[in-house]
C-alpha cells in the first residue's frame, strides 16, 4: 500500500499592496536640506503608493497616530516611513504598525537622513537621492510577503 502524501497547504493570498509613505522632516535635520514636499509628491506617483504624507516628526505620538489612524481605515497596508536610522525607530514603528493590526514585517524605513539629508549641503542633489532611496523602498516593500516571529529551542550540541 502507498504511502498517502498530505496536500499541500494553501496560505491566504496576500491582499495587493496598499502602500502609505510617510516622510518626516526630523525637524530641521531633513526639512532644510531636502524639498520634503518634492520627495512626498513623487513617492505618491510610484507603483501601489495609495498615499504620501509628511510631518514634522513622524516617530511622535502624534506622528505614530496618523499611519496607525491609516491603517485602521484601511487605507494602507504596507507602510514605508522616510526619515532616520532603522537603528533608531525600527522598533518604534514596528510596534506601530503591530498596535493597529498590521503585520510589523509590512514596515520598511528609507533613511533618507543618514544616507542623504546629512551627507551634501546641495539641497536638490539631496532631494534626489531622496528619492531614489523612497524609490528603491517601495519596490522593496511592493515585494513584502507577512512574517512572523518564532521562538526555538538551543541545541546545546550544536553549539
């Protein structure tokens, strides 16, 4: 007799991506030398960007409570926020997006402060390569598929 082989498991579709970039001035540290505006306007024109937004200081309470706010609407499902070091407010967001029922692995964080804002004084070669990195950030986020953390036991041998 055969061995019966057990069908594969079928996981949920992945819904499309509705993607929401949120671009932070980080007060003076990106508003005075990139066009925060420049960089809001053309991530809004990029494939599956629903919507673009910008705000003073989006790790804030209140900063945090517009992509949650958006995510419960249901306006977004992918979450890109331009601003710092991931080192800094990955976790941060992370927790955001968790709190508002969001997979945290749907997150991603364009640095444009570390990688540009504070590399040139020239305000328009920062606003490009602003850009870019917003660019290269949602291609990377339209390919996100939903993670979730596990937990292991130590192998004593193995190590």
């Amino acid at each position: 007799m055969a061995e019966e082989k057990e069908e594969p498991k079928m996981e949920e579709p992945v819904e499309e991506p509705k993607i929401g970039v949120y671009v932070c001035h980080c007060g003076i540290n990106i508003k005075n030398t990139v066009d925060v505006d420049a960089v809001r306007d053309y991530a809004a024109t990029l494939p599956n960007v629903v919507l673009a937004k910008d705000y003073m200081y989006v790790c804030s309470d209140p900063g945090q409570g517009i992509i949650k706010q958006d995510i419960r609407d249901g306006k977004v499902n992918r979450v890109i926020v331009a601003a710092c070091s991931p080192r800094l407010h990955e976790p941060t967001f992370r927790k955001t997006c968790m709190s508002a029922g969001l997979n945290p692995f749907f997150y991603e964080m364009a640095n444009i402060r570390e990688q540009c804002s504070w590399v040139w004084e020239d305000k328009a070669t920062n606003t490009e390569k602003a850009k870019d990195i917003v660019r290269a950030t949602v291609a990377r986020s339209n390919l996100l598929e939903p993670l979730e953390e596990k937990e292991v036991d130590v192998v004593p041998e193995t190590v």
